[in-house]
C-alpha cells in the first residue's frame, strides 16, 4: 500500500508553491497563522509545523511578535549561509569586490550540463576578484543562463545595492535556496597566480559551486579559487 503524506507537508509544498511564484514577496510578511491555516486546510499546529521546517531551511524567517516573512538575500544572509572563507581566528569579513570582466558567451557542453541549458546557449560570464584585509583573496569565474536575466548588464551587476544572490532575487525574482560545492587543491595558473599574487607554483583550493532555485533549477555555476596564506573554508554542520 502506498504511504500516505502526512499532512503538513503537503502544506509546506503549497506554501513553497507560493514562494516560488511569488505570491510573498522577499521581505513579505505572511497572514497571521490562522488565516493562512484555513487558506490550507489545515490547523494552526499543522501549518507551524510546515512553517517550521521553512524557517530551518532558511526560505522563511520568524520575528518575535510580528510574524513571519520571507528570506531576503541580505549581506548578513550571504556570509551566514554562503561564504565560508575565513582569517586565521575564524572571522568572517563581507569581501569587496571588483569586476574584472563582463561578457556574453556561448555555454560549452560542461556548463550547458550543468546549467541544464542546450550546447551553445547563451550565458553570461562574470569574472570577479574579491578582497579581504585589503588584498586579493578570492577569484570567481561565474556562469548564468541568460535567459534568466534577459537584462543583465555591466552596469547593473557593478551597480547593485545588494549581494549578487540579492540582485538576482530584487530583479529578477530567482531565490537561490541551496548551493553544492565540490572542492579540491589545485595548482594555480599564470593568471590565478597574477591576481592572488602568489609565487610560482602555488597551489589554490578550487571550488566548484552551482547555486539553485526551486525545483532544482540552476541559477549559476562558479569556480572560485582561493589564496589560503591567510585564509580558510570553514564549514560548520549543525546548530551551535
């Protein structure tokens, strides 16, 4: 006999529903608990639950005594869940970044893999170098479909107010919800080196993350190397 699905997920698929399509914005307050629970069908217990698992996978976030709303992209949110480069003491720093290039390319066959697009579609391709303490730490090569960012420009990914996943949500309407990473030493090459300004050989640790949406749908994909002179990945699994 097949399992019955409990109740409370089939409220948390309608409210990730609405999240995806925007029926709550970023930064949008959701109805009080008993309103949205008759919306659902459900009971208040049931829809906290729901609500509850939300918040764990920070898609939704709880503030005492107002309510409930949804996540927005913030700077605070890029160096919790999505930077984990630190100093030597384990401190996290926002990085300050400086484009170095900005074109439109066709994706070959491993980003169209990746990415989920056909060989040969049109990307968009970011090279970023990131400082901390004032020196070159980190360099992104990031690929995004540009199918969704039709507008993108040079102009608009300098001139963001926010994080590069706040523009994508602010804009364009994309959360990212998760990010995989794979990662491995590698040697760096002539122009790695150059930018980090390492000596030669060096070796780098190199990071290959791909960021989503809902649905399981991609939203860009990076390769990021990292001096680690000075600095470290941190990865902290669990709550403290």
């Amino acid at each position: 006999m097949p399992r019955r699905v409990p109740l409370y997920r089939i409220v948390k698929q309608k409210l990730t529903d609405a999240l995806q399509d925007g029926t709550w914005k970023h930064g949008q307050f959701l109805p009080p608990e008993p309103e949205l629970a008759a919306q659902c069908g459900a009971s208040v217990g049931t829809l906290r639950k729901a609500v509850d698992e939300l918040v764990a996978e920070n898609l939704l976030v709880r503030r005492q005594g107002q309510g409930t709303h949804v996540a927005s992209h913030t700077r605070d949110t890029m160096l919790t869940r999505f930077f984990q480069i630190v100093d030597r003491d384990g401190n996290k720093r926002f990085p300050q970044a400086e484009l170095l290039s900005f074109r439109r390319i066709r994706a070959d066959a491993g980003t169209a893999e990746v990415l989920g697009l056909a060989t040969n579609a049109p990307v968009i391709q970011v090279e970023n170098l990131l400082h901390l303490d004032h020196a070159p730490v980190i360099l992104d090569r990031i690929r995004l479909p540009q199918a969704l960012f039709p507008d993108m420009t040079e102009h608009l990914f300098i001139d963001r107010e926010t994080t590069i996943y706040g523009l994508y949500q602010s804009r364009y309407g994309v959360t990212v919800v998760r990010t995989e990473e794979s990662i491995t030493a590698a040697l760096a090459d002539e122009r790695v080196r150059t930018l980090l300004r390492l000596p030669e050989p060096a070796a780098v640790l190199r990071i290959v993350r791909t960021a989503y949406t809902y649905r399981d749908l991609a939203v860009d994909t990076r390769i990021r190397f990292v001096n680690t002179t000075r600095h470290r990945y941190l990865s902290v699994l669990g709550k403290r």
